[in-house]
C-alpha cells in the first residue's frame, strides 16, 4: 500500500466520523521537520439572504447550519476554523448579524475572510466593525497564515456614480456581471503582505487565504484577481506555498511554480447552480448559466467539504460532496503538482476505487 493511499484511508476515517459537510477539515503534518501536526476546519461561502422582516432564506440558512454543527462534533477538535467569505448575499447588516448569529453555534476560534458579497454594500464597514481586520496574518504550529482581502478593485468603479450602494453591490453579485470589475489585492496591501513575508524563512510552509483565487481562471465570471502574478512573486522565494480560496464554489486545482492552489466548496450553492434553483428565482442572484451536473431533486447537490493533508507542507485534498462521489486532489511529488485522484490517467498510484 503506497504511503498516499495509507494518509487517504486515514483521512478516510477522520471524515466517516464527522460524517457529509460543508466544510473543509485540514490536517497539517509535516514529518520529520519542526512542525507540529494540526487540523483546522474550513466554511465558506454561505451567501445568508434576507427576505424581509425576520425571514431569510432557509436553503443558504440550512446549509451553514449543518457545516456548524457538524463542525462541532469533530474528534479530535479542528485548531481553529476558517470561514471563507461571502457570508452575507448582499451585505446588510441584518445579514451579517443572522450569519453571526448563527456562527455565535460554533465552538472554536474562528478566522474570517472578506468576500465580495460582504463588502460592496459599504465597503466592508459593517463587516469589520463585527469582525475586525480584512488582512492580517498568524503562526501556527509551525506554519506562517496570510488572510488577504481579495476583492477590491479599481477606486473609479468603487467610488463610481453609482445611484446608490446597493447598485454597486448588486453589480458585484452576479457570476458573469457584465458591470463589474476584476478583484484585486491592491498596492497597499501587497506592501503589507511584502512586510509581512520579510520575517518569515524561506523554509516556513506559508498558507495564503483568498477569497477570491490568486491566479487567473475566467475573468468572465470573475474567477479571477488582477494582481495575481504580482502576490505570485511576493511567494517565490518560500519552498512550500498553499493559496486556499473560497468564491468559486466548485472544485479547482492548480500549480504555479512553487504554489499549489485549491478551491473549497460553498455551504449554499454550487458555481454555476442548477436549473432547478430557479424556483427560488427572486432569491438567488439571476440564473444565467446552469451547471451541468444537477440533480434536481437534491438541493445541495454539489455543495460539500473537504479534508486536506498537509504533507511536509504539501496539500492532499479530499473532496466530500454532499450526495456526490467523492474526490480527492492529491499533491503528486514526483511531478510537483496536484492531480485528481480519481480522473488522473495513471491510476497505478492511487486506484480510482479507493473511495470512502
Ligand atoms: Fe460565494
Ligand atoms: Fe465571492
């Protein structure tokens, strides 16, 4: 039995016990180096949609609800737990305190990332009076933390004659907003982050959560952050670099020189969602691009987790997907790269059959 397949079965009974949720639990490990292992626990993308008085929509209520208390009952306890932006749909203050309230459930310290949902209502004023900074960083165990927020963009569309705040957001929203504008870090903190990276050896495995992915995908539906090669090089030189990301809401994997990238699921709906949601039309941003993938008769359909080994800094991901087969992207040393572990040609390595 290869030493992946070992991790994968091990995994394998970290996640039976924690049973399907929407949340991601990373494992750290790093062998023989200094570091200590660890797992810590991932939400993201929750997108809590007000109605009006004291309605909200139950599906996206449901959905972080369960990764909540699933969350709560994992042995052993996750680190920390990160939650990975667009915890509100349109940035109101009444979203973001039912999200907060409904977070108030989950037993752990959490970390928050800036999503473009939370912040284009007021540029992130209500978010960071409950929540604190948008950027900053922490070790842990060994391992240096970078959370960035991800998705400003040009002061001209920011401060643009928009007729109100709510048109900027509602702007924002959409998967292909044709009045929108690309993500980005910004110089400011791309200065910070250089700072910040200056007291950190080369040697440090460094993780790096975005909301939106450093790297640039499909700047159409804005999978995408305009400065990402500039974050790429402020990376180069550390031996081990992760970028986690939420905003996609699907599985995405990828490799840039010396960083690994890797998407996580939302807890509310997959990225494009299927034709079926449209019965709940009036709540979910406008249906202009249906996934493929639907079942119709399972409302979270390709919502999920994952688990992630960290490997002498590298990631193996493990993908459960809420009435889905699961997946797993597994970091291959050999070629420097994840690789999906289920669609990868050389099955040899790792059997597509091996599944849990
Ligand atoms: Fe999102
Ligand atoms: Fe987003």
């Amino acid at each position: 039995m290869s030493m992946n397949r070992r991790r994968f079965l091990k995994a394998g009974g970290t996640l039976l016990a924690a049973g399907t949720l929407p949340i991601s639990i990373v494992n750290a490990s790093f062998g023989r180096s200094a570091h200590e292992s660890f797992s810590f626990a991932y939400i993201s993308d929750s997108h809590i949609t007000h109605i009006k008085g004291n309605e909200f929509v139950r599906n996206w209520d449901r959905g972080l609800i369960r990764a909540i208390s699933e969350c709560n009952l994992l042995t052993p306890r996750p680190d920390f737990i990160i939650y990975g932006g667009d915890l509100a749909q349109l940035g109101t203050p009444e979203e973001i305190d039912h999200a907060l309230d409904l977070m108030g459930g989950l037993r752990g310290k959490v970390h928050y990332v800036m999503g473009e949902h939370d912040y284009y209502l007021d540029l992130g004023e209500y978010w960071r009076k409950q929540l604190g900074p948008d950027h900053y960083s922490f070790d842990h165990k060994g391992v240096h933390f970078v959370v960035l927020n991800s998705i400003l963009t040009y002061d001209t569309w920011t401060h643009g004659p928009w007729e109100t705040p709510m048109a900027r957001m509602k702007a924002m929203a959409r998967l292909d907003n044709p009045n929108g504008s690309p993500f980005m870090v910004g110089a400011a903190q791309r200065e910070w982050l250089r700072r910040d990276l200056d007291r950190v050896n080369r040697n440090t495995p460094v993780v790096v959560i975005s909301h939106s992915p450093l790297q640039k995908i499909f700047k159409g539906w804005n999978f995408w952050t305009e400065d990402a090669e500039e974050i790429q090089a402020l990376l180069k030189r550390f031996k081990t670099v992760t970028v986690l990301y939420g905003h996609v809401h699907q599985i995405q994997y990828n490799q840039i020189g010396n960083i690994s990238f890797h998407a996580v699921m939302a807890t509310a709906w997959p990225w494009p969602y299927p034709a079926s949601y449209a019965q709940a039309e009036s709540h979910l941003p406008k249906l202009t691009i249906e996934m493929n993938r639907a079942d119709p008769f399972f409302e979270r359909d390709a919502t999920g987790w994952q688990m992630i080994n960290l490997q002498t800094g590298n990631v193996d991901m493990h993908y459960l997907l809420a009435d889905n087969r699961n997946r797993s992207v597994v970091f291959d040393r050999k070629l420097k790269r994840p690789l999906d572990a289920r669609y990868r040609a050389d099955a040899d390595r790792i059997p597509p059959q091996v599944h849990f």
